[in-house]
C-alpha cells in the first residue's frame, strides 16, 4: 500500500517548483568557495559535497518520476548522442589508470556534470525559470566579490590560512594560501565569464538596474584585476569587449564613455593596490617585467610537450582520468628544494598540463579527446547559427560559454564548479531560444 502510494504522489507531483528550487540551490553553492559545513568538522563535507548530494538528489527523482509515468527523458537528441560519447570516452580511459584514486575524483565530476546537464533540461521549462537562473548568477556574483573583498583587504599573511580555514574546506584554504604566499590571489569562481550576462542585464533594464550591473562588472574587473593571474584579467577584458561589440547598437555613448572611464581608473587604482600588497601587479605581468612571468609562460609548452608524449604512448585511451601527474616521468626533478611551500608549488603546477586539450590527449587519448572536440564542435556550428540569426541575449551567454572553454587553453578547469557552469551555459543558450 505503502508503494501505491508513493507512486501516485510521483504522478500527482511532476517535476515540481520545489525541485526547481532544490536545483537553484545547487547553483548557488557550487558558484561559491567551498564553504564548512557546520557540525561536521570529523566528515570530509563542504557546500560543495552538499551541492553534489542535491545534483544526486534531482536526478533520482527526475529518473524515478519519469519511469513511473512512462516518460522518455526531455533531452535533445543530438546533444544525447553526443554527450553519451564524451562519457564513454572517459570511462573507457580507467583502462590504463594507475592512480584510481585520482580517476574516480575527475570522473565524479564528469558524471555530477552530465547528471546536471539532464536535470536542467527537465527543470528548466519556461523563460521565466531561464531568468530566475541568470538572477540567482548575479546573486552569487555579488556575494563572491564581498567575500573576495573582505579576504583581500582585510587579511594579512599571518592570519590568511586560519581565516581561510575557518570558513572554507581545508584544501581549498590550503591552496588559496600557497597562491597568496606567491602573490597571487586565488579564486576558483568563474565570475569573469559572467560578464556579458551582466552587459545583458544593462540593456533594456532601470537605471537602478543599470548603476547596478555596471557596479558589478567593475567590481569582477577590478579583482579580476588585483588577483595577479593574467588568464582572468585578460578573459575579463576580452569578455567585455566582445559584448560591448555585439550590443553596440543597443549601448548609448553616454554609457560606454563612462564604464571606459571608469575602467580605466579602476585599473590604475587596482593596480597601485596590487603593487602595494606584493610589490609587482598585473601589468608589470603582462609586460613580462620579471623572468619569472617569462618562465611561466615557457613551461607550458613544456608541460604540453610532455603531455603530448603520454598521450602518444598510449594514443588510444590515454593514461587516465587525473594520472597526468602519476605518469609524468619529469615530476621529481622538481622536487630538490627543502622548501616545504616551492615543494607543495611543484605538485599543484604539475597536476595538470594547464591546457584542457592537451589534458584530454594525455589522459583519454585519441577517442577522449575526438569526442570532446566533436562535442565543441557542434556547439560551436549551433552557436554561429544563433549569432545570425537570434537575440543579444544568445549572443551574450554564447560569448559566457566560449569564455569558459578559452580558460580551459591556459589552465587546468577540472573542478565541478567549472563543469557544472560549462553545462549550465550549455543549456541556457539552447532553452532561451526556444522562448
């Protein structure tokens, strides 16, 4: 009796608000840090592993609501299709894996990924959910730069790590303080490939609305700025051109002399604080002042090279999910300092070869790496179609997602926030057309 019942409130009850709701939720937690979880100081939990529960949570019901009401899942074919390959591509690279540990900790979130990428297209259903979504983006922004301001400004070097334990997950505080300690402020949102939904909010909107996303891209602008890392603020730049450019009819005079304006004040100011704090900022960066910003630069062709040459030795599925570091032969000539923190440096640079194709290559091989650049591929087809026919609202997310795809070139973006953003623009993109 029990289960009747159970399934005719599955009947009675589709794929509800509160499900929306659950999977809002889970937006906004991966868009942050990592955060504690009170109460649960004995158990590896953070927002983020909550957010992974609730991703497991929708999908369970959307899976169970839909076989029992004989229902086929409401998923582009093509996408299916496509998807279905990439997945397989990844799991068939378990094959030459020596490392488990580390394939299960990338393929967990290839496969929360895909399970949000199915739980969207079910949830997402109506233009006005499509803007509750971008609402709840803006949301997490603006908290992500009061976090990010307080960090900045009001931490020093001796009490950054415990105030960074305090609030967030050990490892990622850990990593936050070793990026500190060089000079580099470190964060992990993705704020920067935003940018042109907030150009979107811009147009058409209030003025209060107006003074408002304008606020909030020179607030991304400016840490994007003060953080030192060169792949941000150029994204950040890059990402507000190519809006400005797509919406140039729509976008007063008035209004881009005065972000123009205030851009450029906002740079030199950024950067007098940056050289402050760590004695060099991000132009010093860009101008290639110090052999070290040279050399990092260089060692990435270095890291691509070795790449290439794992991949090579096991072209077909590569040597597996996240075992880049166990299989690269070069990894303990970096190891000679006594240095505790350039020895920590060394394994969190050599994890990854800092560019995502290459990382396909050497980890999944010729099939990995064929089914992710299939799958760009027709994005990329779809997205062009979009660009001539469609909105500046498509135009904006479309240059959101390729943002994204742009960092994975000169950086490793293997996190489930990242993969989750990757889906979520995905389908933001296909379903505003559909309105």
């Amino acid at each position: 009796m029990i289960e009747n019942l159970n399934l005719s409130l599955l009947k009675f009850f589709p794929i509800s608000e509160s499900i929306f709701k659950i999977y809002l939720l889970t937006i906004f937690l991966l868009r942050l840090p990592p955060l504690k979880v009170p109460f649960t100081s004995i158990l590896p939990i953070n927002s983020h592993t909550f957010a992974s529960l609730l991703i497991i949570l929708v999908f369970a019901y959307i899976t169970l609501n839909k076989i029992v009401n004989k229902k086929k899942l409401d998923i582009n074919k093509v996408l299916l299709i496509l998807t279905s390959l990439y997945f397989a591509s990844q799991s068939l690279s378990i094959i030459n894996t020596i490392n488990v540990t580390a394939f299960l900790a990338i393929y967990k979130n290839i496969t929360l990924g895909i399970m949000f990428l199915i739980n969207s297209f079910e949830v997402v259903v109506s233009k006005k959910r499509v803007n509750q979504i971008v609402t709840t983006l803006v949301l997490t922004i603006l908290v992500n730069i009061v976090l990010q301001v307080f960090i900045y400004f009001f931490t020093n070097s001796l009490n950054l790590l415990y105030l960074n334990r305090l609030f967030f997950d050990s490892e990622y505080a850990d990593f936050s303080t070793l990026h500190a300690n060089r000079g580099r402020f470190f964060t992990e949102n993705l704020d920067v490939v935003l940018i042109p939904i907030l150009i979107y909010i811009f147009i058409g909107t209030t003025t209060k609305k107006k003074i408002l996303s304008t606020l909030i891209v020179l607030g991304v602008l400016f840490m994007s700025l003060v953080s030192n890392y060169r792949k941000l603020f150029i994204v950040s730049i890059l990402s507000v051109i190519a809006s400005i450019l797509f919406t140039y009819q729509l976008i007063t005079k008035k209004y881009l002399t005065v972000l123009i304006s205030l851009s450029t004040i906002l740079i030199i100011i950024g950067s007098l604080i940056s050289q402050r704090r760590y004695g060099f900022n991000i132009i010093d960066r860009l101008l290639l002042t110090e052999k070290y910003d040279i050399e990092t630069i260089t060692v990435r062709f270095d890291f691509w090279n070795t790449a290439f040459k794992m991949g090579s030795g096991k072209p077909l599925f590569g040597v597996g999910l996240g075992n880049y570091y166990d299989n690269n032969i070069s990894k303990q000539t970096y190891f000679l300092s006594i240095d505790k923190q350039k020895n920590e440096l060394a394994k969190a640079t050599l994890i990854h070869p800092h560019n995502d194709l290459f990382a396909k290559f050497a980890e999944t091989g010729f099939v990995g790496l064929s089914a992710y650049l299939i799958l760009l591929i027709s994005f990329f087809i779809s997205d062009f179609r979009l660009y001539t026919k469609k909105t500046s609202y498509n135009k904006l997310l479309i240059i959101s997602f390729w943002s994204i795809v742009l960092l994975t070139l000169v950086g490793p973006k293997f996190s489930l926030p990242y993969t989750t953003l990757f889906w979520l623009l995905r389908i933001l993109i296909y379903k505003i057309k559909c309105y």
